[in-house]
C-alpha cells in the first residue's frame, strides 16, 4: 500500500522534505492534495478530525496504514528507518532526529523573514519590518544554522560526506532541500554563507546527483520554488 502524503497542491513548503525521502527511497506514494478537488477535500477534512484520535494540526502529515503522523520532523523518524535513510542503532536515530529539528527551527526563521509580524498579513503589510528581519537573517542566522551543519559534518567520525554515519541519510536530504530555499530566497547572502560552508555545499550537490533525486529534480512532480512557499525571493530583502 503507497504512502499518503498531504500537503498543500502548489507550493514545496514543509511537505518538500518529506517528498524527497520518499523519492530518494523511490517509495510508493500518493501526493493525495494534488489529485484534484476530491484529495484537498480529504486533507481538509482529516484537519479537521471529527473521525481521528490524533487530528494533525496543519500539513504536512503522512497516512501509513492506521497511522496519521503530522510534523515533518516527526513524518521522517517516522520513515527514516523504513525507508533506510536513518541509523539502525537509537543514538544515531535521536542525532539524526535532532538535526532534522534543528532544520525546522531554520525553515521557521527563513519563513519570518518575510512574514515577521503576523502569517495572515501580506508581505506588503510588513515590507518595512521584513527588511529588518531578513537583514539579521542574512547576517546572523544564515550563517549561525549553516555554520552548525558544516561543524556537524566536519566532526563527523565517519567523514564529512553525510551528516550523521557514512550513507545517505533524511538529515542529508533535508540539508540539500534548505540549500536549494536559500539559494532561491536570498542568493547573494546564501552565496557568501556557502563561500564559507564548503561542507554543507559540497553535501548539497553529491545530494543533487544522486539518480533518484536527479531523476525527481527533472520530473514534473517537483514543483518550483515561488512567492506562496516559506523559501520567497524578494530581491530587497537579500542582504
């Protein structure tokens, strides 16, 4: 039975990490919410809960049998040992689980840099405090977060080719997914972070040519980054 995955039609978003590790796994499954009227229909009504002991609170969220997970750190501790792409053994599956919040943490702040003062505004309505936001995003928290993964793969006993053991694991993937945001969102700041990440941007492209993930970047199921996502290219805004 294919995996269920339901997130928004015409946006990357949070739904993007999880994506990849189920094409980089090349898992079965269904993209419900891009089906049609009917698979938003099933989205919003599984929010909503009136059937569901665990109602998730917005996507993404993945339905694997009986389970309906939300979160996308959760949706990957979740799959990573499924689907061979997280370590067998506990600690390296809490390390990997802890990078991959660590990601979130840093898709929120880039996500604030246009939208600062409230998520229901346009980014017209806050276009004076956005360019304070994303000025200390560019400055500060860019390099901070990419700063941390280049030392977490520097530090990496088993080399500097993955972020957590020696294979290909969802902290990877998820890393390569922030780098393509970046680079969109801000590519004069995100070059210069990445001028001194060389870890984090070779990382990102041995990511880029794996076979599965190339052959997933080319399909028409990889929906291009724009202005609805979290990752949003306002050029006023690149520091």
């Amino acid at each position: 039975m294919p995996y269920e995955l339901y997130y928004w039609p015409n946006i990357q978003g949070r739904g993007e990490f999880v994506r990849l590790a189920l094409e980089a796994a090349a898992a079965p499954y269904v993209d419900v919410a891009r089906s049609g009227r009917r698979g938003m229909d099933e989205m919003l009504g599984l929010m909503q809960g009136a059937d569901l002991a665990t109602p998730p609170f917005a996507p993404p969220f993945l339905r694997d049998g009986d389970l309906v997970i939300g979160q996308t750190a959760a949706i990957l501790l979740h799959l990573g040992g499924k689907l061979g792409l997280a370590p067998a053994d506990e600690a390296g599956r809490l390390w990997t689980h802890q990078i991959q919040l660590t990601v979130t943490d840093l898709v929120a702040e880039a996500h604030d840099s246009h939208h600062p003062i409230a998520v229901g505004l346009y980014y017209e309505d806050q276009r004076k405090e956005a360019k304070r936001r994303a000025q200390d995003f560019c400055r500060e928290r860019m390099p901070k977060f990419l700063g941390w993964l280049e030392r977490v793969l520097g530090q990496n006993p088993a080399g500097d080719s993955h972020l957590v053991g020696a294979d290909l694991t969802y902290a990877d993937l998820s890393l390569f997914q922030i780098v393509q945001g970046l680079t969109y969102a801000f590519p004069q700041a995100a070059q210069r972070t990445l001028a001194e990440t060389p870890r984090v941007a070779a990382l990102a492209a041995r990511v880029k040519g794996i076979p599965a993930v190339a052959a997933y970047l080319a399909s028409p199921r990889r929906i291009p980054l724009n202005e609805e996502g979290i990752f949003r290219h306002y050029p006023e805004l690149d520091g």
